[in-house]
C-alpha cells in the first residue's frame, strides 16, 4: 500500500511549484532578450545597409552630378548627404511608429570619439566598447545596463570603416564643402583616415518592457502548472484517503485478531484461576456429604459450609467481571489511577504465572492519574507480559522475574516493565513493534501482539512506547 504524507507532499508540491516559477520567469526572460537581441541586431543590420548605401551608392551619384556641373561644388545638404542623419531620421520615425502600434520602444545611437554632432559623442563606456571594435577584438557587443535604477538590454555593432569617398568630408577642412563648414564648423569631424572605423551604433531597450511584452506568455504557461499541481495535488488527497480507509479496516482487523488472541489466553487465565476454588468447593460439598452420612452434619457446621463455598463463588464472580471488563469496548475515556490498571493486570495473569513460577514484582513509587481508556492499558501491560513469559520459558530462565514500576521524572508520568530474559536479539529492536512481525514459531506466535501494544499507548492513549535491551534483559518505557 501507498504511504502518503499529505502534509510532506503538500510542502514539496509548493516548493516545487515556486521553483518551477522561478525556471519559467528565468526562462522566458532568457527567451526574450535572445529574441530581442536578434531583433535589435537585425536593426543595427538594417542600419548599416542604410549608412553603407549612402556611403557606397548616393554620395557617389551626387559627386558625379557635381563634376558634371548639374549641382554647385560646394553643394552640401545633411538630408542627402550625411548618412549619420539619414539614418538617425529614418530610425526616429520607426521607433516613433513603434511606440503608435504599442511596441518595445528602442533607444538609438551612433557614438563616435569625434562627431560633428556633439549628441553623438561617446561616452567613457562607449569609447571601450568602440576601441575593441577598432582593433578587431569583437565583432558585436551585448550586455545588461543600470540607469537611474532601470535596466537596459543594450546592443551595438561596428559601423562601416572609412573609405576614400568619405574622406571629402572627414580629411581637412579645406577639401570639404562649403556648406558643410558654414553648417557645422572646422573643428569637428575631420583629419580622419581611411580605414579608420569612425563610430558605433547602438540600441538600448528597456528590460521591464521585455518582459511585459512576455507576461501574457509566463502568465499562462504558470497557471497551467498551477492547474496541473492542483490536480495532481487532489489525486494525491484521493489516494491519502483511500490509504486512512484502509489503514483504518486493517488496524480493525489487527485488534480483532489480538483480542481474539488474547482471548484465548484469557480462558486459559480464567480455568486456572477457578481450578482452586473448584477444587475447594468440591471438597466443601464432599465434607458435607460425609458430615450427613455420619450424622454429624449440624445446622452451625452447614451454615459454615455454605459460607465457605459462597466465598469460592464470589472470588469466581469477580474473576469473571474482572476479565469482562478486560473484554469490554466503546467505552468514552475516563480517568483511572495507573496503580488500579497495573493490580487489575497482575490479577488477569497472576494464574498463569504461577503455575509457570514466574515472579511479578510491583514498585509503584507514583500512583499518577492518567485520562484514557484504562482496559486498553491493560491489554497493553497483558501483552507486554506474555512476550515476557514466553522468552523467560522458551530460554529456562532461572529465577524468571517480571518487574512493573510507576514513577514520575521531569513531569513525565512513566510505566517501566523489566524482565530477565537476557534480552531481544533483533537488530534494530524496534522491529519488533511492526505488524505481524515474530521470532516465534508460526504456530505460536501472531506477531500483532506488540504491534497492538504501541498503537495502543501512542494512537490511542497519547503516550510513548520504547525498549532496549539492558544486561539482564529488556526494559519497556511507556510514557505518558
């Protein structure tokens, strides 16, 4: 049968669950920014294309239409001729569309250590990322930014280095346009190589809006698993259930068979304390049959007579209320002296043990009061003792003894019974308190008796059972 702990189970399937959560949200965060760093590059691609056909293909068909004198040579207009502002407009109305349509809004710029415009000028962070790609250390650059207590996924890649088309603009002064010059002044922009790798450019994008993007997605995906826990949950409660049910019919069954058991022992405990006065009253009827033959059966010695045999039959009465009471069950719990339940217990096998000649000693040093149920004590302390006496007759103990104490120790109120059987060799010994478990043979033992004895003590009774073995034999604790 399945054993569950629904508490246990409880607990792992919560943990799990917020484990479980915190994979998802790890992973769709993952997710995403890989999906976002795809989407960003594929921009910044997209952006070089631009710059490098302004560079490659537009600013070349304007300089012929220079030389063929169909435009001024001097002729300079940022809206044709400047890829940085080419690009930087045509990304500015994206984004501006992206924010319209509810999108991810991206944050766009071309850094450069020497720009003509000054918002184009690198930062220190900036200037170390663009001099990996001057000396070719990377290729493209990622990572996660803080600003103002925001983070950013932020991405950037190399723009396209110098060619000799560009140097009109970017050599000197003096071989640039006019209206460069008079736009943007001498200082800035110029002295320039080719090869040299002028800028980056760059996309930033907020994390927070990444991951809102998702939600929906992680949303739905931990509700599922939340629905999946649920149920899994319930089936679990289902089987725990089916478990108690079963759990209960077979601990039914169990004290059933030990009272059946016991019940056996019982009768035999009952034929021998009625053999004594049997036997006597046996004698009493004789005593008075030869007393009426001779003629010498007076009034007073028949009146002593019947009251000598109405002692035998009120000591048989009370052995059977005492064993019916043993028998007895439904009771509601009461309240019992513990001195009363061990005396009761000597009485249920006091013929027993004598005819074997074992020795039961009583030591109540405390007669403590206990609420429960007094006869199931009983039947405890009856098995506890029967163990005892069959290990002390199956090994010819010299001298059996069986000694039961009561005392109180640190508030707890505490039944010890020893004997001198040398000892229980099972390794662990608390083995012997499983179900069916027996070191006698099959047709002498149930192995249910110490079983019934601990569900008795701590399911029933709310108490505490254990054993160990000292140098004589083995100690029994039950604590209440």
């Amino acid at each position: 049968m399945l054993k569950i702990n629904l508490k246990i189970s409880a607990i792992f399937l919560v943990v799990l669950y917020v484990i479980m959560v915190g994979f998802f949200y790890n992973f769709y965060q993952h997710l995403v920014i890989k999906d976002a760093k795809q989407e960003v590059v594929n921009i910044l691609n997209t952006t070089k294309t631009i710059r490098n056909y302004v560079e490659n293909i537009q600013k070349p068909v304007i300089y012929n239409l220079e030389k063929e004198g169909k435009l001024y040579k001097d002729f300079f207009d940022p809206r044709i001729l400047s890829s940085t502002y080419i690009v930087k407009t045509i990304h500015q109305m994206y984004s501006d569309s992206l924010k319209m349509e509810h999108h991810i809004p991206y944050k766009y710029k071309l850094a450069a250590t020497n720009p003509r415009n000054p918002q184009n000028r690198a930062d220190k962070f900036e200037k170390k990322i663009l001099e990996k790609f001057r000396k070719n250390k990377i290729k493209e650059f990622s990572t996660i930014l803080k600003e103002k207590g925001k983070n950013y996924f932020f991405v950037a890649v190399p723009t396209e280095r110098n060619k000799p088309s560009c140097m009109r603009c970017h050599s000197t002064p003096d071989v640039a346009p006019k209206e460069l010059i008079k736009r943007y002044g001498d200082k800035a922009g110029f002295y320039e190589k080719v090869g040299d790798l002028r800028a980056i450019i760059s996309l930033k994008v907020p994390i927070s809006h990444i991951v809102s993007s998702h939600i929906k997605d992680f949303l739905i995906t931990i509700f599922i698993a939340l629905v999946v826990f649920i149920i899994f949950f319930i089936f679990l409660y289902i089987i725990y259930k089916k478990n108690l049910k079963l759990q209960a019919r077979k601990d039914l069954l169990l004290l059933n068979q030990n009272k059946l058991a016991s019940m056996g022992e019982m009768i035999g405990n009952i034929a021998h304390q009625w053999k004594q006065p049997l036997a006597q009253l046996s004698f009493i009827l004789v005593n008075i049959e030869l007393n009426s033959s001779r003629g010498k059966l007076t009034e007073s010695k028949l009146k002593e007579k019947i009251s000598e045999a109405n002692a035998q039959i009120a000591f048989m009465s009370n052995t059977i209320d005492d064993f019916r009471n043993f028998f007895s069950s439904g009771k509601p719990q009461e309240e019992y002296a513990i001195k009363d339940v061990v005396i009761l217990t000597e009485q249920l096998l006091s013929a027993t043990l004598e005819k074997n000649k074992i020795e039961l000693s009583i030591d109540i040093k405390n007669n403590f009061y206990l609420v429960g149920y007094p006869n199931e004590i009983v039947q405890a302390f009856v098995n506890i003792i029967n163990n005892a006496k069959d290990a002390l007759l199956e090994r010819e103990i010299q001298n059996p003894q069986i000694l039961i104490k009561t005392f109180v120790k640190n508030s707890n109120k505490i039944v010890t019974i020893q004997d001198n059987a040398e000892g229980i060799n099972i390794e662990p010994i608390d083995k012997i308190f499983e179900p069916y478990f027996t070191t006698k043979f099959s047709n002498s033992g149930t192995g249910i008796g110490l079983y019934m004895t601990k569900m008795i003590v701590e399911k029933n009774n709310a108490g505490k059972i254990s054993v160990k073995n000292l140098h004589t034999g083995a100690l029994f604790t039950i604590i209440f």
